[in-house]
C-alpha cells in the first residue's frame, strides 16, 4: 500500500493550527471557576457576617 503525498503547504497549515489549539487549551478558563457578581456580593455579606460574630468558621 503506498502512501498518498500531503503537500507541504497543508502541513505547514495543520502544524500552525495544532500551534494555535495549544496555545488557546493553555488560556481557556474553566466556566465552573469564575465568580459571578452575585457570587462575589454572596461572599462579602459572608465575611461581613463572620465579622459581626453572626456566624463562625466551619
């Protein structure tokens, strides 16, 4: 069975985009993990609580 010839301009076009795809895997942010602004007020009244005494560390 013989192999079909790639042009090198496709590989050099795979190569680029795998380069990309790496790039963007190492930035992408995890959806779970950022805070929304009703979290971030949730959390302020927490600590505001915690100061005030009306609540303790677990």
């Amino acid at each position: 069975m013989s192999e079909a010839a790639i042009p090198e301009e496709l590989v050099s076009e795979i190569k680029a985009i795998r380069a990309d795809l790496d790039y963007i895997k190492k930035r992408v942010v995890d959806v779970g993990t950022v805070l929304t602004q009703d979290d971030t007020e949730s959390l302020q009244e927490a600590e505001t609580d915690l100061k005030e005494g009306k609540t303790k560390r677990l």
